[in-house]
C-alpha cells in the first residue's frame, strides 16, 4: 500500500471515528429530560387548571415530566419576559393569554419584544365571555342595554378585573362600537368584579361563562349576551352578541402556546403536534370542556397572524379610550 493509500485510509478511519463519537449528540431524542411550562399567573384559576392539565397529558405522551412554573406579576409580563429569556432548547414554554396581544398597546415600555423574543407555537383553547348585568337594570336584552346607555351618556358603569384585562376591553369595545359611553369601575380580579356587580355597585360586567353561570342560574344577575359566533351549551338560551344586532362583538379568554424566540422548527413542529394531540385526547377534552374551557388549536404560521390580528384590534380600542397600564 502506499504512502498517499495510507494516509487516506488514516482520515476516513479518522473521519469516521468523528462521526460515530458525535452521532449519539446528533441523533439524541427529544424529549431526553423534564421540560417546563411557565405560567404567568397565580396558582388557581382557569389558566392553572388548563396548564397544569396540558402538561400532564403531555407527560404521558412524551414520557418525560413537564414541570409547571407559576411566575405571576406584572399582569402576567413577568412570566412571558421570564420565557423569552429562557434557553430556546424545546424544553421550555409559556402559556400565554390574551396578555401578549394587549401588552404592547397598553404598556409604554415592556422588558421583551412579544412578538420577536416568543415563538407560537399553537393555540391551545379559548373560554367564552359573557355579558352580564345587575336585575335592577331595566335591559333584557342588549339591544335594550345599548338604547339605555345611548339615552343615558356615563350613567350605566361596569366592573372589571383591572385595567387591560378582557373584562376591560370588551366592554371599552362595546362602547366603541356602539358609540356610546359607560364608566369603567376596576377590581382587584374578576371574582372580585361579580361581586361588585351582584352587590348593585356596578351595572353590568364582562366575565367568563362558566364562572356567571352559577349566578345567572341562580338570578342573581342576568345574561343578556354570549360574546362568540355560536351559543353556549350550558346556556342555551342566551343569544349571541350577533345575533343581538352587534357585529364583530366576539371577544374569547384565549390561550395558546409559545417558546422562546430561536427554538428550532423542527422542535417547534414536534410540539404543535404533540399539544393537537393532546387537545384531542378524549379525556383531557371532556375535563376541559367540563369546566367550560374548550380545546382549539391551529398551526404556530395560524397562531402568529391569530395574535398579530389581535394586537391590532385591542390597539385600536386601548388607543381611542386612552387606556393606560396600571
């Protein structure tokens, strides 16, 4: 053999040496360790319950645990800035709600980029708004309540669970829409707002289905509207806000799934697959769907011109009522 015979056979042999030391990093799965979902709200609640169920089920599929990491503050910015700096390895995720839409509009200055530090990943599940009013009210219905409010400049108010939260800008797009004024009354929290409003402080409120439904069946308030293109199950008889004359009213509690900016695609593509997966599970869909939450989910392309759209639409109503972060 020659000299250049065996110098070649030396740097394939070498080569090769190379290629089978780095093949087990290379071709190494995932998941090969626990990953973790941020919450960025306190413990309890609807976005606890959905998280927390989320990450179970995807336990189970991915056989490995998904740690829940509660990080509120901030109206929960500090969870979504927390994700955005966390490695973007695909074992790190945030559940994300309405917030990352809402944010940028509301706040002058935010610690990350919503839309460049965060990657989606998918929707994941959307809860229902309703509106609802004290039984003093005359309204039966929300063509009522918008001729008593058009009568009545800043006489009606509304209770809120704080300044930029859904139970706020719903009810600011209302007003928008309808051109007519009511008075905003903020809460520390929504459970906090049904309160005010079953008391008789405020006159109306904007708040999750589920959570009025007892209320509403026990006439302690009234529904006079469901704030989604289709009525709800469990209250059949409340019509939509369409159907009440009032177009593009639809305003869900959505939440869907992001990563830190930089995760690659490929990871990203495994775990919007794994969450439609999961979202589909017949058990995790009819615990959800008990508790009033309902499982939807799309692609990460859908889910970053879904929260783009949104930014847009409560941009425009957080502008033209001055509305400014607490």
């Amino acid at each position: 053999m020659t000299r250049g015979s065996l110098a070649l056979l030396g740097a394939l042999s070498m080569s090769g040496l190379f290629t089978m030391l780095s093949a087990p990093v290379l071709a190494q799965p995932f998941p090969s360790r626990p990953l973790r979902m941020i919450l960025p709200f306190p413990p309890g609640g609807p976005t606890d319950l959905l998280g927390r169920s989320v990450a179970a089920k995807l336990a189970d599929q991915l056989g490995q645990p998904v740690t829940v990491d509660n990080r509120p503050g901030a109206g929960g910015n500090l969870g979504l800035e927390f994700a955005s700096k966390a490695p973007a390895d695909g074992y790190h995720m945030v559940l994300t709600s309405p917030l990352i839409s809402i944010s940028p509009s509301l706040y002058a200055r935010l610690n990350y980029d919503p839309i460049k530090d965060l990657a989606p990943i998918s929707l994941v599940a959307v809860i229902q708004n309703i509106l609802v009013v004290h039984p003093s009210v005359p309204a039966k219905t929300l063509g009522d309540l918008v001729k008593i409010a058009r009568a009545n400049p800043g006489k009606l108010n509304y209770s809120s669970g704080g300044v930029g939260t859904t139970t706020h800008l719903a009810a600011e797009l209302l007003n928008s829409l309808m051109k007519i004024r009511t008075v905003h009354v903020p809460y520390k929290g929504s459970g906090q707002a049904m309160i005010g409003l079953m008391s008789g402080e405020t006159d109306m409120l904007i708040m999750a289905a589920p959570i009025a439904a007892p209320q509403i069946a026990a006439g302690k308030i009234r529904a006079l509207a469901i704030l989604s293109e289709k009525r709800q199950g469990n209250l059949p008889e409340v019509p939509t806000a369409r159907e009440a004359g009032i177009q593009n009213f639809e305003v869900p509690i959505w939440y869907g799934m992001l990563a830190p900016a930089g995760t690659p695609r490929e990871l990203i593509n495994r775990l919007n697959s794994e969450i439609v997966k999961a979202m589909s599970a017949p058990d995790l869909r009819d615990k959800l769907l008990a508790a009033g939450i309902e499982p939807q989910t799309n692609t990460p392309e859908q889910f970053a011109e879904f929260i783009r759209s949104e930014a847009v639409r409560f941009g425009k109503v957080i502008r033209d009522a001055g509305i400014k972060g607490d």
